[in-house]
C-alpha cells in the first residue's frame, strides 16, 4: 500500500515539473497582452454604448406631451451613426411625385458665395397669378437671383386633371408635386413633402425661405440678414407664437381633435406665412417626421418637432410682416400681400402688359 502510494506520488512530480513551465509562459504572456489605459480609452470610443430612447425629450419647460415621448437628440445619434431606430413611424408617406425638378439646385452660387438660399413656396393648383408674379420679382433682382432657387410645393387639385400644371412646369420647371389632393388639412403632408425634397435635392443650399403663395419677399434684405447673422448655422427664425390655444371648435379651420393633440396649447411656433431655417435643422425635422404624430396644422405642428429636437423658434417681427408690405424696399424679408382684390387684379394687369409686350417690341 505505501508502496503505491510512493508511485503515485512520483508520478504527480513529475507531472507538475513537465507543466510548470507552461505556466510560467501562460502567465506571463497574459500580462504582456493587457491592455494600457491608453489603449482601454480607444477600444471604449471605438465601440460606443450604443443609445437608448428610454428618456423623454429634454428641456421642455411647457410640460407638454405628444407622440412619441422619447429622447430626439438620441434618435439623431442613432440615425447619424447607422443605427437601427426602434421605434415603429407613426406617419406614413406614401406618396409619389408627379412633378419633380430634381435639378434645380444643381448649379451652386456664383463667386463661391457663402450663402445659398432656397425658397420653398406653399401654393394653391388654381393660384397661377400668385406664382407668376413672385416668378416676375424674382426678374427684377438678377444679381442675387444667382443665390436664389424657387420651388413651388403642391399637390392635384380636385377641379381639374392637372393639365395646366403640367403646361406651368413644362414653361418653368420650378413645381414640386405629389399625388396627394391639396386641401387645408393637407397642409401639413405638403410641409413634410417640402421638407424631405429639400434635404434630397437641395441640401447644398445652406437655408430654406418657407412661405405662401400670397406673401411678397426681399432677396437683399434676405441675403443681408443671413450674412450679418451670428449663427447662421443653426436657424429657426420668423414671427413665433406663444401659449397658442389649440382650436376645438370643429367649424375652425384649425380645429384639431383631442384624440390627435391631447394639450390645450401649443408650444412656441412660427407662423406659417413666412420664415426661415438653416439646412441642418431641415435635415433633423427630416429625420423626426416619421416619429412625431400628425396634426393637421402645419405651422403649429413644427413647433412640436421643433420642442422635441431641442429647437426654439427664435422671434423677429421687424424682419416678417403679418400686416402689410410698407417697409419691403427698406428691411423686410417677407410680408403678406394680396389682401384685397384690387391688388391681385393690379398683379393680373401687371403680368398681362407684361407678356403683351414681349409680343410688340
């Protein structure tokens, strides 16, 4: 019995003499392998944590809620670095374009001009004599016209089978047009439209002038307000609303269910008739649309995404006029016209000498 013992003792040493080695080595190897600070810090930024939609939207100081209630700064992180987003869109965009001028931001600034505008038109099918005369201002500034595109933003009209748009873009090739019927509650699926073909066709263009069809415009006074601004960059700005009440009266025009907007107001917007956004916040309302519940008024509706993305409408009414057109030649960018009938029938007078005398020189 001691005898084996003894052997199977013997046999253990000489085991453990033939593996220690080995373990020297193994050892060793693995503290030449560890990783220095240095080299921990770069394997960490190379390999971020990826982002979460946990949170609410931060610095919302209005306390108001609306689809979907997550964290936007984050989904712009994901969406930059080629992430999946979780989210499921709650808008859908199905529609498909019937007039596309996919070339009309082809050609940049002269002089490597620094600043490059372009102007998105909200327009009514039926409202050619409005379009014609912001095509005939635009005539009379040729030097900034070189910094300028203009596009007009529409969808099919109820009363005809598109035939005179058709004739209108194939003279002018400016309409932007999608297969939805134009209609006040369509307002909005025609912003998001305006939106997304900026950002694809146009995204050389460093701002975007929103308007109607029945506000008149400045291009110098434009031009000179973007090259004296200190932020161009990142820009919201026009008339801006506060503490709107939302409208439950179903005979108002901009009457929203509870269903689809639950707050009774709304955070700070611009109104809609005119004002202007630098590209890159063009480019994140792009990226939230799909994220961010409809509504069917369209100004108030941006004023959402805008909270949601972190972005405050920044107020000027000395630069947008609601009123009237007094002070266009002097400092204002855009200002309501065609309050009354005289003065679209004196654009109709304009427009017709002016075609009548290309005819008879």
């Amino acid at each position: 019995m001691r005898y084996r013992w003894k052997s199977a003792l013997c046999r253990w040493k000489l085991v453990a003499t033939c593996l220690s080695p080995i373990f020297v080595v193994f050892f060793f190897t693995l503290l030449l392998h560890q990783p220095s600070d240095g080299q921990i810090s770069v394997q960490q930024r190379r390999t971020p944590e990826k982002p979460t939609l946990l949170t609410n939207y931060t610095k919302n100081p209005y306390n108001i809620s609306h689809p979907y209630d997550v964290n936007f700064e984050e989904l712009l992180v994901m969406k930059d670095s080629g992430q999946e987003i979780p989210l499921v869109p709650l808008n859908s965009h199905p529609y498909k374009y019937i007039l596309n001028p996919s070339n009309v931001c082809n050609d940049p600034p002269p002089q490597n001009g620094s600043i490059f505008v372009l102007i998105l038109i909200k327009s009514a099918p039926d409202n050619f004599h409005l379009r014609q005369t912001l095509r005939m201002s635009m005539e009379k500034n040729p030097i900034e016209q070189g910094y300028v595109r203009i596009v007009f933003l529409m969808g099919t009209s109820k009363k005809e089978h598109n035939k005179n748009i058709l004739i209108e873009n194939a003279l002018y090739g400016d309409i932007v047009q999608q297969n939805f019927v134009d209609s006040y509650k369509n307002l909005t699926i025609k912003t998001v439209m305006g939106y997304n073909w900026a950002v694809e066709y146009c995204s050389n263009a460093t701002h975007i002038l929103y308007k109607d069809d029945d506000f008149h415009f400045n291009v110098k006074n434009l031009l000179k307000f973007l090259s004296n601004h200190e932020h161009p960059q990142s820009l919201l700005v026009g008339y801006r609303v506060e503490k709107a009440p939302v409208m439950r009266h179903q005979a108002s025009p901009h009457f929203v269910k509870k269903e689809d907007y639950s707050n009774n107001k709304y955070p700070p917007y611009l109104a809609g008739g005119a004002y202007v956004v630098s590209m890159d916040v063009a480019k994140r309302f792009v990226v939230a649309f799909p994220y961010v519940k409809y509504i069917a008024v369209d100004d108030s509706y941006l004023g959402i995404v805008a909270m949601k993305l972190n972005v405050l409408p920044q107020m000027n009414d000395s630069l947008f006029s609601f009123k009237d057109c007094k002070d266009l030649d002097s400092k204002v960018i855009a200002c309501r016209g065609y309050t009354s009938h005289k003065e679209v029938f004196s654009a109709w007078k304009m427009y017709v000498k002016r075609v009548l005398s290309k005819f008879y020189i």
